[in-house]
C-alpha cells in the first residue's frame, strides 16, 4: 500500500479522533492569527478557579513520559507490536520536541518569564514553574502521539472521542498553568499526531512472530 492510500485509510478508521482534532487546529489557527499570544494567553489566565486549579495541576501528570512508559509496560503483556509502537511514537515526538527546543529555537522564554514586569499572572499554589524552552510543548506532543496511537490500536470508535478529549485536556493544562502558550500547545499537539501517521506507516511493515507475541506468551510457553 502506498503512503497515500495508506493515509486515507488509517484517517478512516481513526475519523472520531481526528476529525475533531483538524476542526480544532482551525479553530486554533484563526484564534492564533488574530489575537496575539500574550492576548490569548491573558485571557487564559483569568478565567480559574479551584475547582480547575486541582483538576489540571492532576491530568497534566498523564503528558509526563513515565506515564507513557507504564502504558508500554501494561502493553508488553498484550502485545509486543502495540507496545513498541506507543514508546516508539512517545519517543521520536519526544526527541523532535527537544531538538526543536534547544537547538532551533533555544531558550523561548515560558509565560512566567514572558509576562515578567508586564503582567501579573495567576499562577496555580504547588506547581513547579519553569522558565524557558517553551516552544513547542512536550507534554502536549507526548499526549496526542500517545492518544492517537492508542486510537489506532483499538479502532473503538467511542474511545476515540473520549481520547481526543483527553489529550485536548492534557494540552490545556499546559496552558492553564501558565507552562505553556498556545501556539506552543498547537504545535506540539501536531508534532505527536504526525509522528504516529509517519511512524505507523513503516511500523506495519515490521517482521517477525516476535512481534505478534506478549509476555503472556512467553509465560505461558515456559510453564
């Protein structure tokens, strides 16, 4: 199969997930061409409450890489092959993010640095701030490429909602405690997207009964 048609049909399996993730992105677009990142990121900014201070400085945790490690562990008892693609996308998104972050656009400062002396942000009680490194977001890179695979693998298509919305939330939290801006969230959102589409492309092509295999397998042969 070529990458295009290739392309049509994982699109086609996956439209619950990625649908709504490319009416999104234009919507984030038109937002970003219209308003700039600090208006954006201001407005942001307001609009908290406890309620969502404790519920995203939680769900932000579910971005962090040691979550998506688990997840390849709890896969490696089902299947190797799903496994390898959840750590392989988490990680080739993960090194584009950094590569892009230390050597293309090093030192972008995050909104804590950016607002300095300008505006006094809201900032979440018992979160770690950073301070630079900002462009694009890991977290956010991390969660799509991490969600989207998954939507793969299963094909379930109420799972595929559930998931976009997840990964979205994860994104958001990025924002919401001023780690990130927007434009930083929407590109490392389709940083991890296209880095599942490319990867899988080439993952299907991968040989060999190991790969087809789990560690219940395994355990069971040597019993």
């Amino acid at each position: 199969m070529n990458f295009f048609l290739f392309l049509k049909d994982t699109l086609r399996k996956a439209g619950y997930f990625i649908i709504p993730y490319f009416i999104l992105i234009i919507c984030c677009i038109v937002i970003l061409c219209n308003f700039s990142k600090s208006e954006i990121h201001v407005w942001s900014n307001i609009h908290n409450t406890p309620f969502l201070d404790f519920f995203f400085a939680k769900i932000t945790f579910f971005g962090n890489g040691i979550f998506v490690i688990f997840i390849c562990i709890i896969y490696m008892f089902y299947s190797f092959r799903n496994s390898i693609l959840l750590f392989a996308t988490f990680a080739i998104s993960g090194i584009f993010v950094q590569l892009i972050k230390r050597f293309v656009l090093p030192g972008m400062p995050r909104p804590n640095i950016y607002f300095k002396g300008i505006y006094d942000l809201y900032l979440v009680k018992g979160v770690e701030i950073l301070h630079s490194f900002s462009f694009p977001s890991g977290h956010s890179a991390t969660a799509f490429a991490l969600c989207f695979s998954l939507v793969i693998i299963t094909k379930n298509k109420i799972l595929q909602v559930l998931l976009f919305f997840f990964a979205c939330l994860i994104a958001y939290s990025r924002i919401y405690l001023s780690q990130h801006f927007l434009i930083d969230a929407v590109v490392g959102s389709l940083i991890g997207v296209f880095t599942v589409l490319l990867y899988y492309y080439f993952h299907q092509r991968i040989k060999g009964e190991w790969m087809d295999k789990s560690l219940l397998n395994l355990t069971k042969k040597a019993n």
